[in-house]
C-alpha cells in the first residue's frame, strides 16, 4: 500500500501521462522512460525543466512556458487534440468559469441550484486551499514533469482543489437538478463524472499535480458533498431566513481569511481563498436580502418541472442576461479593486503599484474580501434588478 502512495505521489507517472499525451520537453521527443531524460538536468525550487534564457528563438514546433527566475522551459506538443481539451478543462478550474458559469446559472435556470452549488463551492475550496498549506507537499518536480502553468507554482500540491472545485460543482450542480428536472439520470451522472474527470486529468497534463493530488481531492469533495448533502435544504433554509445570516455571512469568512495558515513565503492561496470567501459571503448577503424584500425563494412550480423547450426567444434572453450580467460584475470588480486599493495605499502609505505590500496581511485581506464581495452582492441583487429594469426578467 505504501509503495503505491509513494507511486503515486512522484513525479514519473505524471511526466508518463504527459509522453502519452504528446506532450514532450524539447529535444527529447522519443517515448523512452522520462525519468532517463531527466538526470542531468537542473532544477529550480522543485520547477525547472530544459530551461532557457528568455527570448532565445524557438525552433519550428516548440512551444514554450514561463518559468521562475526568469527562464523558459520549451515543450513540443504532437497532438494538438489532447493539448487544447486540456487547456480548455483546466480552465474550468479558474477565475474565469467561476465567474461566469455560477451567475449564468443563477440569472438563467434556478436560485435554489445556485445557491446550493455556491455553498458547497465555498466550503469545499476553503477546506481545501487550507489543506495544502497544512500538508505542504510539493508539487511534481521538473524535470521530468513540463509544467506549463507558474502561477500557482509557488502552491503547495496537496490536494487538488482543481479537483476538488470540479467535482464539487459538477455533482452538485447534478444532485440538485435530478429531482427538480425531468431528465435522465445518467445522462446527468455521466455528465458530471467526465467533467470533473477532464478537469483532474488536465492537472496531469499540465504537469501541476501528481496523481494522488488528483485522487485526493476528487475523493475529499465526494466526501464533503456526501456529509453536507443530508443538511444543505436546513442550510438553504436558515441562509434565506434567519435574521443573523447577513452578520454571520460577513464575518466569518473575514476570520477565516485573517486567520489563514502562515506560511515562510508568500503563497496565492490565502489571496485565492479570501476572493471565493468573498464572492460567497457577498452572494449570500445577496440570497437572504433578495428573499426578505423582493422575490421569494420558493414558490411551488419550481420544483419537478422539465426543461421546456429551447426557443429563439429564450436564448436570446438568455444570452442578454448574461451579457449584461458580466459586464455589470466585470465593471464591479475593476471600480472596487481601484476604490479599495487606493483606500488602502492612503491608510498603509504604500504606491497602488506596489506589489510586495499588496501581499501583507492587512491589505491583501480587505482588498480581495470588499472587492470579490461586492461582486458577488452585485450578481445576486443588483444584476437581477438591473434585468427587471431592461425587461428580461
């Protein structure tokens, strides 16, 4: 058992996973055992690979992928096919899908599925984003992994909260339609496992997780989702009615985020983890003011309907809501960061262009906390009224 966690945890299945993907470092496109490649090479920190000096010329083919310390790590990608699903799924992990696909949800099918699926999306990243600052294990080594992604380089690996994230709003997003929609069950079961299972497998290709990060994140957010299942209507009761929902939802998050694990060095997932706190926090504010004063949250016909069918009409609404919906969150984010930033230079006495004391405690927390919040009140509450006001309602 322990030699196959060892397996697991290195780094040689993952550099594997990458040949057979067509995924090779630069001069060393034969499908011999990545680990012989790998021997004389440097590393830095746990993240260098057949690295470069920036700016030299790469040859017809090779691709290349910014690395620490200035240096480029080249790559050559022979099948283009496994290269852009990858990309396209690790992006289903990022800002930008939890950004877009959480509102769309909200604005376009169910309040109910959203906020159960925002909930749990919460808790999940929290529990895992402080985990691996817990456990500290590192990331695959490079060489023999590529790793084409840096910002996340200076994480921990353990878990995968790619992993965690997918499988989490995947099945989430499965178990709280599968009684209010008429659709197959195992369409919407397959559905979800090969989301979530694109996503893990495009941390491997990426070369930012071994596989046990994978398997252990994947299986941290079943368990988690298999826990919280039995109590999430009690909790989207009390989230939509009790009086203190507004206080609680504020402040503690904002302990959680004070209170993040210390670190020797600077980590992005505190910063991480107080951006989805907030953008939760602001959304549940959101919820609870939008069932006390202006619609409420159950009503009887939302619940066993089928999906109707799709007409111009409806995609066009769709498509409306949502672009305005964007826009609005897009425009929230910006003003805020720069309100919130220059409030914060002023009373810290620090350049907005600062990027060493944007990093500190009390500035990264505010900073990330009031933006994201704002965001995610602005999705819920303001966005919907500003649809009311334009007709798409």
């Amino acid at each position: 058992m322990f030699r196959l966690l060892g397996t697991l945890r290195s780094s040689q299945p993952v550099a594997r996973f990458q040949r057979c993907c067509g995924l090779f470092p630069a001069g060393e496109e034969s499908s011999g055992d990545p680990a012989e490649g790998a021997r004389d090479r440097r590393t830095c920190n746990g993240a260098g690979a057949l690295r470069y000096p920036a700016g030299t010329g790469l040859p017809n083919g090779v691709r290349s992928g910014r690395g620490p310390q200035n240096y480029t790590q080249k790559y050559i990608v022979k099948n283009y096919f496994y290269y852009y699903l990858f990309k396209f799924s690790a992006a289903l992990g990022e800002e930008i899908f939890y950004i877009t696909f959480l509102p769309f949800i909200y604005w376009n099918i169910d309040h109910s599925v959203s906020r159960r699926m925002i909930i749990i999306w919460s808790i999940v990243m929290y529990i895992g984003q402080v985990s691996k600052d817990i456990l500290k294990w590192p990331r695959p080594l490079s060489p023999p992994v590529i790793k084409l992604e840096m910002r996340t380089e200076a994480e921990y690996g353990m878990p995968s909260t790619h992993a965690m994230a997918a499988t989490a709003i995947s099945f989430s997003f499965f178990i709280a339609t599968m009684n209010q929609y008429k659709y197959p069950f195992e369409l919407g079961l397959v559905a979800a496992f090969v989301v979530s299972t694109l996503v893990c497998l495009s941390r491997l290709y990426m070369g930012m997780h071994t596989v046990l990060d994978v398997i252990g994140g994947a299986l941290i957010s079943a368990v988690l989702l298999m826990l919280l299942y039995p109590v999430w209507d009690m909790m989207d009761h009390l989230l939509l009615t009790s009086p203190f929902c507004p206080l609680l939802s504020i402040v503690v998050p904002l302990v959680l985020c004070y209170n993040y694990p210390k670190l020797d060095y600077y980590s992005p997932t505190r910063g991480d983890t107080t951006t989805i706190l907030g953008a939760g926090a602001g959304a549940t504010v959101g919820f609870w003011l939008n069932n006390q004063y202006a619609m409420p949250a159950y009503t009887s016909e939302n619940f066993q309907l089928g999906f109707p069918l799709i007409t111009s009409k409806m995609v066009v609404v769709a498509l409306a809501r949502f672009f305005v919906g964007i826009f609005v969150i897009l425009l929230t984010r910006q003003l805020m960061k720069s309100v919130v930033l220059g409030m914060l230079g002023y009373r810290y006495k620090f350049p907005i262009g600062d990027l060493e004391a944007r990093r500190r405690l009390e500035v990264e927390v505010p900073y990330k906390f009031i933006t994201y919040s704002t965001v995610g009140f602005s999705a819920t509450v303001l966005v919907p009224q500003l649809h009311g006001l334009l007709g798409l309602m």
